[in-house]
C-alpha cells in the first residue's frame, strides 16, 4: 500500500474501539494511514496479528509489557506470533519504573522479561519495540535500558535494532540510543509541550518516527478524548514545525523511516 502517514505504535485491538473498530479502521485505511499495532500480553498480541492478517495497511508487534505480571512470558507462544509474516516487531517490552513501589523489586522482574524479548528479537531478526517510563525526576529506566541494550549489542551487534516509544529522555539519552542503531518516536504529546523541542531538533530526521500511542495521549485540542492513529497527522505538523522544516518532506520520511525500521517493503 502507498502510504500517505505511518503511525508506529498504536493500540487499536484494545476495548476502547470494541464499539466502532471496523468503520475507524475502513476509514484509516481510506485515508492510507499505515500502523503497527502493539501487543502489551499474549492476547493482545493475538488480537493485534489477527488485525494485521486482515488489514493490508496493519502489522503487528508481539510482545509483554514490562508491568504485566498477570501471567509468566511464554517464549513459545510468542515465538509463534513473533514468526508470522505480518508480525514486524517484538514488544513492547522495556522498563517501567513510574508507579513502582520498590525499585529493586519492579527491576527484578522486569529486567529479565525484557532480556527475553530481545533473545525473541534475535532469534527472529525483527526489531525491538521498546517502552521506557522512568521513576518521575528520574531518567532511571532509561540508564538502565541503555546499559541492557549495550550488552545485548556486544553479543548480536547489527541483528539487535529497534525503536525507543513514546521517548520523553533527553539528548544524553538520546545519543545512547542512536550510537546504536535505534529510532526514537514521538506521540501528540508535542503538540501541546515544547519539553522534547531540543531532542527532536538534536536527532537526524533519519531516526524519528511517529506514532500516537492510541487510545492513549490525545493531539491539543482533543487533550483527555481517546485518542485514535488519525492523530499521527497532527504529529508529522508538529515535527515539522519544531524542526523548522517542510511538513512534506517530514511526512514523507516517516514513511520511508517506518519502512526501512519494520522492513515493510519487504511485505508489498
């Protein structure tokens, strides 16, 4: 499909779109908005290979969310879902320590989870989704990502890629990201916060990718309504306005960015 936007990580196989999924997706894809629709469990990884299987302009990203204890990580289960053809990346997997009532404990559990993705990752030479939220006035989950990443990379070097989502670091941690290969994506929250303005103009165009994290984080003037990939639009405005440069020429490399990451051409 010639695509017109890309959003890169969305959550459309969620129960906030039960009631109106097939007439959003229709006209998305009337649109040709692109996306890849992130699993957070096993059954929202199901759900979201079930989407890609179906829609020519949806793929999928299989894989456990970093604090989804209900149920232990079944290597076997994923592997399947992480080797379907429209399955296009692992996760979202990562570190999120926000709500952690004890560091150690949250880091415990989590830190092996996300090792297992990415020997998933390796295994299937598919990038990594990855999800960081640190502990507030902290880049804690962010250091500590870097430092896994960079283990990782020593042992698989190049097969080991992926993308930062939702990157709300700052250009140290941006650096440590794109030194090894990884994209960082921005959600509408820099439609209504210039907190990022420096590190999207700090990153090459090269590396950024947008999504909209939907349902979640609405564009202004939509703040608090669910949100939906439509707004992946009001992201490329955004890039393009905080970098100074031209919205098509940011539109079209989004597209081109999200191609080469996720090796969609190599779907067509």
């Amino acid at each position: 499909m010639d695509f017109q936007y890309f959003d890169s990580h969305c959550h459309v196989q969620g129960s906030e779109y039960d009631t109106d999924r097939d007439d959003l997706l229709t006209a998305l894809a009337k649109s040709k908005i692109g996306m890849t629709v992130v699993g957070v469990d096993r059954e929202a990884s199901q759900s979201a290979v079930a989407l890609a299987e179906k829609h020519e302009n949806i793929f999928a990203a299989v894989g456990q969310h970093p604090t989804d204890t209900n149920e232990p990580f079944v290597m076997s289960a994923f592997e399947i879902l992480a080797k379907n053809p429209r399955t296009v990346a692992i996760g979202e997997c990562g570190l999120d320590y926000f709500r952690a009532d004890n560091h150690d404990t949250a880091r415990a559990t989590q830190i092996p989870l996300l090792e297992s993705q990415i020997a998933l990752a390796v295994s299937v030479n598919k990038p990594l989704m990855i999800h960081a939220r640190p502990s507030k006035g902290t880049m804690d989950a962010y250091s500590e990502i870097i430092d896994v990443l960079k283990s990782a990379k020593r042992e698989h070097g190049d097969m080991l890629i992926g993308n930062i989502h939702f990157f709300v670091g700052g250009i140290e941690e941006a650096r440590a990201f794109l030194e090894m290969g990884f994209t960082i994506s921005y959600t509408a929250v820099i439609t209504f916060a210039n907190d990022y303005d420096e590190t999207i103009r700090y990153t090459p165009l090269r590396s950024i990718l947008s999504e909209t994290d939907s349902p979640y984080v609405s564009p202004a003037p939509n703040r608090g309504k669910r949100n939906s990939p439509f707004a992946v639009v009001d992201v490329v405005q955004a890039i393009a306005r905080i970098r100074g440069e031209n919205e098509e020429t940011i539109r079209q490399a989004m597209i081109e960015n999200a191609t080469r990451v996720f090796g969609l051409g190599e779907l067509a």
